[in-house]
C-alpha cells in the first residue's frame, strides 16, 4: 500500500483511489473548492508526488494564471476577460455593480471589475492525458454562474486559450 499524505486531502492510497475527492479550504481569505478527479483506480507514486507538489504550490499557480487574465484583459478588447466583464457590466444590477466598481466611472469599471475576479475552484486530474488542472475565476457565485477558466499542465503552464463557461 502506497500513501501519501496530499495537502487538503489527508492520505491517499495509490493503490486505491477513489474517483472524486473534494474539499474546502481558505484561499487568500476566500473559500475555494479543490477537488481530485482520478480515471484509473491506481496511479503511479510519482503522479502523486507531482500532485502534492502542485499543490504546495497552488498560489503560485494562481498569480501566474492572473498574469495570463490581466494580459488578455490588457492586450486584447474582444478577448474572453473583456466579454466576462462587460457582460458582467450589462447584466449585473446597480447596486452590485457600484459595490464591486466602488462607483468608478463607466469607462474605468471593468478594471475595476477585474480587480474583484478570484479563484473559485481548482480541478486538479492527477492521471489525466490532457490538461492537469483546471482554476475557474469568478466575481463570486452569488452573482454570477460564469467563470473565467485556465487550464494548466503539472508545472502550472497554461494550456490553451482562456475560456468563459457558464
């Protein structure tokens, strides 16, 4: 029997995994969920030894994806984070809205905006031939269902393009 000991999730054998595992946790003073999705009931240790370490290293992770956000939001006005926000803008009721803007003008409301987008979720596919992670963003899920989503590889290199998802 192979354990080790995973930050947020405690032991887990690799010699006998369950499917799904899921917690709760604080997150640069915010509740996230972070959640284990194995396809394969065994995995090698060295696959959860790189879990582990991804873990240890969640925020570092999180301020490279803000980078990659902060550079779409930057460099491109039909982009992904520009669409979530002016959405956001439109559809969002006032008084939300100049609660999360602190009432700043109308052209400088989304970066304000985006000063208030935050890790919600973390997915992380230990066994997976695709992407490794998954770190969904959101202004918070009492005013909105949609994210913004990076997906990263083991070292937390992002994938792809950012994506919205509802």
């Amino acid at each position: 029997m192979s354990q080790i000991k995973l930050p947020f999730f405690g032991n887990v054998d690799s010699e006998s995994l369950d499917d799904y595992y899921e917690t709760s946790c604080d997150f640069a003073g915010k509740e996230i969920q972070v959640d284990l999705t194995f396809i394969n009931k065994s995995i090698d240790q060295k696959r959860l030894d790189i879990t582990k370490q991804f873990i240890e290293n969640l925020r570092i992770h999180d301020l490279n994806n803000k980078k990659h956000i902060q550079s779409d939001f930057d460099n491109n006005e039909d982009g992904i984070v520009q669409s979530y926000l002016i959405n956001h803008i439109e559809d969002l009721a006032t008084d939300d809205l100049n609660r999360l803007t602190a009432n700043a003008k109308t052209a400088d409301q989304p970066k304000a905006l985006l000063k208030k987008v935050h890790l919600i979720r973390v997915g992380i596919f230990p066994d997976s031939k695709g992407h490794f992670s998954i770190f969904d963003y959101s202004l918070g899920t009492t005013l909105t269902d949609y994210l913004i989503v990076v997906n990263t590889d083991e070292n937390g290199n992002k994938l792809g393009s950012i994506r919205m998802e509802f």
